[in-house]
C-alpha cells in the first residue's frame, strides 16, 4: 500500500510498507536529487526518502530559509507521520547539521529514537567549522570563493542567468550554515557513523572523529579517498558502507 507525500520529499508517494526508511539530507545549495541514485542502489525494503529543502528544483519558486531553527521545526513536523517505522537519517556537510539537529528534535518532541545517525563532510557540531563568512559577499567575491570550494560545476558558475537563479538559494544556506549556534545537550542516545574525505582541505580527520562525543552508543568512522564532495565521487563505496553497517547493527537487522 502507497500513501502520498507532500512537497519535503522527493518521493510523490512513499511505501507504507517500508521496514526501515533512510531520510538523506543534501549539502548546502544541493536538491533532493543528489541522492536519487541512492533510491536504486537499497533494497525496497530500505526506502530511500531525500528530503527536499525550500528553494531548489522542484520547490524553485518557494523562498529558501536562512534559519537552520525554522527548517527544522517545520521538518520534525512534516516528518512525524513517517517516524512509526524504524528509521535513519544521512546528512552530508549542511546535510550533516540539518540531520543531527532534526534528531536532537525528534527525541525531544516525540520521544523517538533513530535506529542510527550518518553523519558526512561536517565538523562535529561542537567545533567551529565556518572559518569564513562567505553569504553577505557581493556576487564576483561569492562566485570565487563558490570555486575554490569546488562544488559547483565551471560551467554553471560561467553561466550567468542560471547563477542569478541560482544565487539566493546559495546564499540562504551559507547564511543558514555560517550562523548556526550549537547548544550543548545530552549525546544521541543512537549509534553515529561519521565519514570524511580524505583530501577535504576545509573537514579534518580530528573533526570527523570529534562526533564520538555526540552518542551515547557505538561510533564509526570512515576516510573515503577525495575532497569535500566525496559523495559524489566515491558515491559507490558510501552507500556500500552505510548498507554495511545496516546489515552488523542487529536493531536494524532485525527489522530488515
């Protein structure tokens, strides 16, 4: 049986008969589509559900938030009906504050419990992470730092109407990320699995592993060969560890 979604999430409709759901959140100025691939790769057991953010693809026309508190908020919100089945969340880089803050909310406000937190590309939340504040930058200075981060494709920064369309929605998560304010709490009474690139000159080794201090429970971590965006180019290898460790956790084992 298929129930239908509203507009947070890629899918138009979600399976109900779903034994384990992986919410995936994107990096700043990526859509849900990032992990479309990711739909294909698990079994349809595991549904693959990436969250869709105000401001990109098919939420274009909608105003993108600047306030990493009113994202999630609305998205515990939204979220609830889909939290009776056991669940996971991924986050990479923005992503990864987005999903730890969506978890910290959900334990508070509904008392419930990811089976597991995926944590990628990011700075524990502890650690001052934004070295530069890049979103009250003027277009040419926003446009070369948006190179030197190489996240964004030459051809896309050279085209200048499609970066004009593009821009607020950049500038709406740099301000989201460059202003959040981490507020010491308990640790995640769920297991973590932190991972990094190797080659990320901006997320260090010692950063990743900071995120031990934010479970209560098992940690993992994981060096992908790669800069920031590891999630792309080492795409294959990330889903076959995640599926991993799905598969030596025996809450989720035993679930699936």
């Amino acid at each position: 049986m298929m129930s239908k979604l509203h507009s947070w999430f890629l899918n138009a409709r979600v399976n109900s008969q779903a034994k384990l759901r992986l919410f995936c959140l994107p990096y700043a100025g990526g859509g849900a589509s990032v992990f479309r691939e990711w739909q294909q790769f698990f079994p349809k057991d595991i549904e693959v559900c990436p969250i869709q953010l105000p401001g990109r693809e098919g939420r274009g026309l909608e105003s993108p938030m600047t306030s990493l508190t009113e994202i999630v908020q609305t998205l515990v919100t939204e979220i609830e009906p889909l939290l009776h089945t056991p669940f996971v969340f991924f986050g990479h880089s923005m992503g990864a504050m987005l999903a730890f803050e969506t978890v910290r909310q959900i334990g508070e406000k509904y008392e419930r419990i990811p089976e597991h937190l995926f944590v990628s590309g990011r700075s524990a939340p502890h650690l001052s992470s934004m070295n530069k504040q890049l979103h009250h930058l003027d277009d040419d200075q926003f446009k070369i730092e948006l190179r030197l981060l190489k996240g964004t494709p030459e051809a896309i920064l050279q085209h200048d109407e499609l970066m004009e369309l593009l821009m607020p929605r950049l500038r709406a998560d740099f301000e989201l990320c460059e202003t959040y304010v981490y507020k010491q709490a308990e640790p995640l009474a769920c297991p973590i699995s932190a991972f990094g690139g190797i080659a990320d000159e901006d997320v260090s080794a010692a950063s990743i592993a900071a995120w031990n201090e934010h479970t209560q429970h098992e940690f993992n971590m994981k060096m992908f060969d790669g800069d920031h965006f590891f999630i792309h180019s080492r795409q294959d290898e990330v889903m076959k560890f995640v599926y991993e460790i799905f598969h030596k956790t025996p809450a989720i084992l035993a679930r699936t």
